[in-house]
C-alpha cells in the first residue's frame, strides 16, 4: 500500500511539473511560438497570412 502511495505522489508530480513547463501563460512564449508556426506552416504549405515576424511583435 505504501509503494502505490508513492507511485501515485510521484505521478501527481510529474504531471504538475509537465503542466506547468507546457502550459506556462507567459505571453511572450505564446508570441515566439505563433512567429515559429507561421515560419514552418508555410513550408509545409499553410498559409496563415504575412510570414514576416517582425509584425506579430509589440512595438
């Protein structure tokens, strides 16, 4: 019973960490990961618009 115990907090900690590494509200890594989309989407043929970074930042 103690061994599951332990498996199951280590889980639980695993899974808090990956969520909080993946899912960080930060808005500069969603803008960094929408200049990176629209780059590789137009190699692979999506067209999202204006491929240039440049205009997704802030000025």
């Amino acid at each position: 019973m103690a061994k599951k115990l332990s498996t199951n907090s280590l889980w639980q900690s695993i899974k808090r960490r990956c969520s909080a590494t993946f899912f960080s509200k930060s808005p500069a890594d969603s803008s960094r990961l929408v200049e990176s989309l629209l780059v590789t989407g137009s190699l692979y043929g999506i067209e999202l618009g204006n491929i240039d970074p440049s205009w997704y930042r802030q000025k």
